[in-house]
C-alpha cells in the first residue's frame, strides 16, 4: 500500500508508514535486528536521525517546534532496517515493484489526460502542465525512475528472448520518457536523468559497445531536445535566470537558478562560522532570517532548505553531517552495487537518483524523495539479505547474477 499511496499522496505514505512500522516492529526478533546493525548501509540511516535528534541541544534561540519538524522529516529512516528485515523474509518482491510501477502508469495516463483537458487536474498549479497532483518535480522523480527501471527489464526479457514481451516494456518506458519530454518535467532530471540511464548502459552494453552506447545516449537526448519545445524551454530558462541580480525584485516566479547560487552563497558563510557541529536542527530559516535583515530582492529571501542536501546538513550538523549523509550514500551505493537482481539494482538507481537531485535540493528531507529512497533502498537491500540466507555454496553475487541470466548460468 506504501508503494501504490506515495505517487497520489504523500501524507497518506507517511500515514501508512507508521502503520508499517507498528505491523513490522513486534513481529521481528532481537537477534535479527542485532545481526543487522553490524552494517553501515543500516547504521548511517539511523545515526542520520539520531545525529537530527542530538542536534536540537546546541539549536540555540531555535523554536523547539522547528527543531522538532526538522528531526520529524528524517524519522522515515527509521524504518529502513525494519523494512529490509521484512522484505528479506518475502517473496513478494517484484509484487512491490510492479504495484508502485502500476500506480505510476495510472499517474501517466491521468498526466496525458491532464496535459490535454487541465480542468481535470486534482490539483490546479500555473505554468505544471500535466501535473494532476502533487508537483511536476516529485512527479519527475519517480516518473524517470520508473522508466529507467522498465528499460531494464526490457533488456532482461530480451536477453531471455522474450522478445515480444520486451517490446512491449520498451513501448511503457517509452510512455514515461515521452511525457518528461514533452508534457513536463524537473530541471533536476537533467542531471539524474543521464546519470541514471548511464547506469543502464554500463548494466546490458557488452564492454565493447559501451562508447557506441554513450554515443547513441548523447544522440537520443539531443534529438529530443530538438523537437521538444518542453525541453527547449525549460533549458533557455535557466541561462536567463543565472543573469538575475542578487538585488533584483522578485516576480510572481522566483528564478530558481539564481534564488540558489544565493542560498547557496550564503549557506557557505553560515557553515563557515560553526564548521563542526552547525547551527543546531531547524536552524536554517533562523539563519536566513538574521542575514535578510535591511535587503531586498533574492538577498532577502528566508527559506529553511538551502535547496542542497549537503548544505543543508552543514549549517545544521556541520562537517559532522556532511560525513553522515554522503557516509549513508556510499554504504547504500556500496550494499546494492554488489548485488545484480533487479530489485537491488532498482534500489541502486534510486540512490543515484537521489544524489544526484540534492545537489539541488534537500531530497533526503523532503517527503517524496524521501519515502522514494527509503522504499527503493529497503526493498533492493532486503532482497540482497533474502538471497544471502539463502546461499549455502558460494558467495551471493553468484546466485544474484543466477536470477539475471538464468540461461547463461545454466548452459555454464
């Protein structure tokens, strides 16, 4: 339910995640939860909230309700161990992948639809075309995550020689990128986006074909850029808003770009004052506001997310929360790249996705992005433990690649 609920509503995610977390806690062992902790894939996700949690006793002059919100955004990482722990007790795996992929695709259609007649869009947002609920930016996200994952199963089936099953994969992933491309998308997947499909590539190419490959990636993005006035416009507006002046007045529409070479500017020189614990949890909006005092324009602006992952946990948390969050990213990156099933290898998007975007945003923290992470990460690292209990002889990664390639296993 957490899967089919998180493209349609985030409060009703976070809802069912405290349902999840009261089902699954009771029902493990000790033991289990003990043997677990030995890895820093399931231990920098709880020292990340356990480090939010500390850092409200140096928030100084900071509301408790702000630093309490600021620790209530990442309590959703808590129940990454417990669902790691209940996955690698299922085999309900590709049940849980086809549900979010399934509720996404009904999200597709409605998009289409919405894009078309506006009117009959749940939520009514200028200037998001084909956006019927939530925002285009978290829509992106899991559209593109989505359809990078479907390409990869387009290649599985046709390794298999499932051709005609293939096909029709390609022609669903081709659904999802088309409607990036010219209904709406993120500027953010500008940069996830290539990330994530360079993924894809380095996974199915032969080794030999890996620059035709890349070449054949860079050609594709560039012919939908040509003959998408969606991207074309979405690209022009980012050079324009780089010119904006620090001084200038703000329109009806911030310019994003520039709005965060600002934050962005200005989060170094809060880090720079508390270099190795920060400011305390939830005192980022605190800080912006002491420093727009007498300014105008985007020096004025008071926000609490710098619209950086790593800038946001600087000013809060220090150097000290920089080490945690990018520790917690490499341990994920690490724990799902050495195992090939498609469930870990749809996880190791995800973090990829999600690294990627927080150079822009604050994605650990935000309720989409987040729960993304938290599901994608649990389900791929779960059924990496499944397999481990399960192999008597030999090392997981041989039974991973066995589920990938089963003929080429067996004709060895």
């Amino acid at each position: 339910m957490l899967l089919i609920a998180l493209p349609w509503s985030t409060s009703a995610t976070s809802v069912l995640g405290v349902v999840a977390f009261l089902i699954m806690a009771p029902a493990l062992r000790a033991s289990s939860i003990m043997a677990i902790l030995q890895q820093p894939a399931v231990v920098m996700p709880i020292a990340l909230v356990l480090l939010a949690a500390l850092g409200m006793l140096w928030a100084n002059d900071i509301p408790w309700p702000d630093r309490i919100g600021s620790v209530g955004k990442l309590i959703k990482f808590l129940l990454l161990p417990l669902l790691m722990l209940h996955v690698a007790g299922s085999r309900r795996v590709n049940w849980m992948l086809v549900s979010f992929a399934a509720s996404n695709g009904l999200l597709l259609i409605y998009s289409f639809v919405v894009a078309i007649l506006p009117g009959l869009a749940l939520v009514q947002r200028l200037n998001q075309p084909g956006v019927p609920v939530r925002n285009y930016i978290d829509q992106s996200q899991g559209f593109m995550l989505v359809a990078v994952a479907l390409a990869g199963l387009a290649c599985e089936a046709s390794i298999q020689k499932r051709y005609h099953l293939s096909g029709v994969i390609w022609l669903t992933a081709g659904l999802f990128f088309a409607n990036l491309a010219f209904v709406d998308i993120a500027r953010t997947a500008f940069f996830y986006g290539p990330a994530m499909l360079i993924l894809l590539i380095v996974r199915y190419a032969p080794r030999n074909m890996l620059l035709f490959g890349f070449v054949a990636l860079a050609i594709s993005i560039g012919s939908l850029w040509a003959f998408s006035p969606n991207l074309q416009q979405k690209v022009s507006s980012i050079s324009r808003e780089l010119l904006v002046s620090p001084d200038a007045p703000i329109g009806e529409q911030q310019p994003s770009a520039a709005v965060r070479l600002e934050l962005w500017r200005k989060s170094v020189n809060f880090f720079k004052v508390a270099p190795l614990l920060g400011h305390g949890t939830g005192a980022t909006r605190h800080l912006f506001e002491e420093d727009s005092v007498g300014k105008t324009g985007l020096s004025a602006l008071v926000v609490s997310n710098p619209h950086n992952q790593t800038l946001a946990a600087a000013l809060q948390w220090g150097g000290l929360g920089v080490v945690t969050v990018w520790a917690m990213w490499i341990a994920h990156v690490r724990l799902l790249y050495s195992c090939k099933t498609m469930a870990a290898w749809i996880g190791l998007l995800a973090v990829v996705q999600n690294i990627a975007s927080s150079m822009f945003n604050s994605h650990l923290s935000d309720t989409y992005e987040g729960w993304l992470y938290v599901l994608a990460v649990g389900i791929g690292a779960g059924e990496k433990l499944r397999i481990e209990r399960q192999v008597s002889n030999g090392p997981a990664e041989l039974e991973c690649a066995a589920q990938i390639a089963p003929q080429e296993v067996k004709g060895d």
